[in-house]
C-alpha cells in the first residue's frame, strides 16, 4: 500500500504549501507538473494492477493480430482505444505501452482541469483516491474518456469553448461509448446564442450516437442492464457524489460568479441525484456505477474549492485544507482496506521493477469498463 499513500501524501503536501493567485487565470507551477509526472508513472506503468489486467493483455493481443479495419472498427470496440492498441502493437511495444500512452491522455486533462480551481493540488488530493487509483488503474478506456472531458470542460470558458468541447467529447466517445451521457450536462448550461448552440450540440449528439454508440446498444442493454450486473460498492460510490451535489446547491453563487460554469455544476448536481435515485430503483447497479464515474468532476470542483469559498473573508482556510485532505485519506483507507476488489491493486507493481516471468490474469470485473 506505501506506493498508494506516496502517491496521495504528495498531493497532500502540495496542497497545504500552496497559495491561490488571484491574479493568475490558471493556477499551479513547476511542482504541480512534478506531481502530474509522479501520478503519469505510476498510473501508465503499473503492472498487474486492476481487476482488468488480463482482459486488457489479451485486448492488445487480438487487436494487434488483427487487420486494421478488424482491429479497430467492429462493432464491439472502442475505436479510439482499438486505434491506440494496433499502433503500439504493431510497433512492438507491449501492453505498458498502451497505459503509458492512456495514463498520458488522462493525466493531462485532469491537470489541465485542476489548473482551472484555486488550489489545484486540492483538487489532486480529492481525485486520488478513487478516479487516479481506481479508474485510471483500473477502467483505462473510461480513464481517458473523463481526462478528456476535464480537458473540454476546463476549455469551455474560452472562445470557441462549446466546439472544442464538442470536439474532446468526441474522442472521448471513441475510447468508451458511455461518455455522451456528458453532452445534455453541458448543453444545458449555455447562457448565450441558446439557439444556435442547442442546434449544433443536437447534430453533434446525432453524430456521436450514429458514429459511436449505435452499433453497440444492445451489446450495452445486455451487459449493463437485462443482465443485471451488480457493482459491488456501487453505492458508496454513488454517495460519494452526493454531499458535493448538496452543498453546491444550497451555496452555488458562492462556489462561482460564471453563468455558465454555475449551470453546469447545477446539471452534474442534479445528474448525481439521479443517479442516487436509479440506484433505490433498479436492480442493473452496474449501469448506474459507471455513469456515476462521469459525475466525479463534480467532487474536484466542490470540494477543491471548499477551503476558499467557506474561508473567511474571501481567504482560503488551512483548516479546511486539511479536513479535506482528511476526507479523502478516509476515502483512500476504506477502499485499499476494505474493498471487495481492493486485493487486484494489492500490492501495486511498478514495470521496470516488477517480475514478468509470469503473467498475471485478473478478469473478475463487470464487462465494458
């Protein structure tokens, strides 16, 4: 576990000496990239590490073996996914390859995002326990998918903010289809040319559904729904998405003064209360757990910036830093202690270091992750 607690304690330490500069519109410096390079390692160079690993060994190996057109567009694939597997096969490189190259992808948008909030070391210490340790070591198409859409959402300020959005959103559906469950969070919260917005979103959903999605319905309906999955912990993990969700909407005006940005962040609190309701009502939990992963920006957003917007007079509080910092160690420890599947991440293995005489399979995870 010591790899694990490095990993958070130097999310931790940064956050505690960091200082937001109001003057910056992106916050962060030479240590903060550091910190990404340390969560890119050990993110893209695991080895045996997650409850797909040997789904994802034998991916890359079909893949590679296959024709391009075979490998990276039938119906059962992720495109974007396929595309990067048969490259990197092609050219020799094995399954570290693959990660390395996705855990690139993931940890670029979540500091691209993180850049975006006053403290962006927070928002790291409140996105390790789960999306960097579990996601991105675990579901490493859907890993990419969300580094991609932080990247979109963290751009949505800019010009031309929606179309770069739209087009991030893209790709992020050709690594897993679920991802366009995002697109109605973000149409929604555009506070200006309504109309002409909502018209290119739509033709862009139709685009995304007919190119991506379309072809894989059913195989969806039968692993996430008329099969009944059931993620195991599916409801801490959807919880976890609901304090973040409350306190938004009771304090919203004092989380942001953007129109926009509080739209969007009003969507993902709603979309989190839905999900906690799907969860009361259908016995496919399974389905409801992976959107739920789609939510989670929402905690980096609210609890990264809890210490500024609860501090006194506009200041960011130590003592909230470190509550949270708090939360998230209890979050990480539950999880690495406790979890069902905990024992595919124990102990973590680093790839330079780790014995490959003998190749691990670990495949006891729900389908399409």
């Amino acid at each position: 576990m010591f790899p694990y607690w490095l990993l958070f304690a130097t999310s931790a330490v940064g956050a505690l000496q960091y200082r937001f500069d109001p003057r910056k519109p992106t916050q962060g410096g030479i240590l903060l990239l550091f910190g990404a390079l340390i969560i890119w390692l050990m993110v893209g160079l695991r080895y045996q590490v997650g409850a797909d690993w040997g789904q994802y060994v034998l991916i890359l190996q079909a893949i590679t073996e296959s024709s391009f057109w075979e490998g990276v567009w039938n119906q059962n694939s992720d495109p974007g996914y396929s595309l990067m597997n048969w490259t990197l096969g092609r050219l020799g490189l094995g399954v570290w390859a693959v990660n390395l190259a996705a855990a690139g992808v993931f940890v670029w948008g979540l500091v691209k995002f993180a850049r975006r909030q006053p403290n962006p070391w927070t928002v790291l210490v409140v996105s390790t326990p789960y999306l960097v340790i579990v996601v991105a070591m675990g579901y490493t198409r859907q890993a990419v998918a969300i580094g991609l859409i932080l990247a979109g959402i963290a751009g949505l300020g800019s010009e031309r903010g929606m179309l770069r959005f739209l087009i991030h959103l893209a790709v992020a559906t050709a690594f897993h289809k679920s991802a366009v469950v995002v697109l109605p969070f973000v149409a929604l919260s555009v506070t200006h040319n309504r109309g002409v917005t909502i018209l290119i979103v739509i033709v862009s959903a139709l685009a995304l559904y007919y190119a991506f999605v379309q072809a894989s319905v059913d195989r969806l309906l039968i692993n996430y729904v008329q099969t009944d999955y059931a993620s195991q912990g599916a409801g801490v993990r959807v919880a976890m998405n609901i304090p973040p969700a409350i306190l938004y909407l009771i304090m919203a005006r004092r989380f942001t003064t953007n129109e926009q940005e509080r739209r969007l962040w009003r969507n993902f609190s709603y979309a989190a209360l839905a999900c906690l309701g799907a969860l009361l009502v259908t016995s496919s939990t399974t389905a409801v757990d992976r959107l739920a992963l789609y939510i989670i920006p929402l905690q980096m957003f609210v609890l990264g910036r809890v210490p500024l917007v609860l501090g006194a007079k506009a200041r960011e509080n130590a003592g909230l830093t470190v509550l949270i910092i708090a939360y998230s160690a209890a979050i990480q420890y539950v999880w690495l202690n406790y979890a069902v599947n905990a024992n595919a991440w124990l102990p973590y293995k680093f790839y330079p270091t780790a014995d490959k005489s003998i190749l691990g399979s670990r495949s006891n995870a729900a389908p399409g992750q």
